[in-house]
C-alpha cells in the first residue's frame, strides 16, 4: 500500500474498509 504521507489524517477505518473490500471482490 502507499506508504506517502497526506495532509490527511490517517485514517485506519479506512485501510480497514479498504481490506473488507478486496476480501468481497476475492468472493
């Protein structure tokens, strides 16, 4: 995954989501 910092704050809910999803479009 990226590793680059952003101004944006990180946000593990969405590393989280991001998991859910690729596990769902793996069936």
């Amino acid at each position: 995954m990226m590793t680059r910092r952003s101004r944006l704050p990180p946000s593990r809910f969405l590393v989280f989501f991001t998991s859910v999803l690729f596990l769902q479009f793996l069936g």
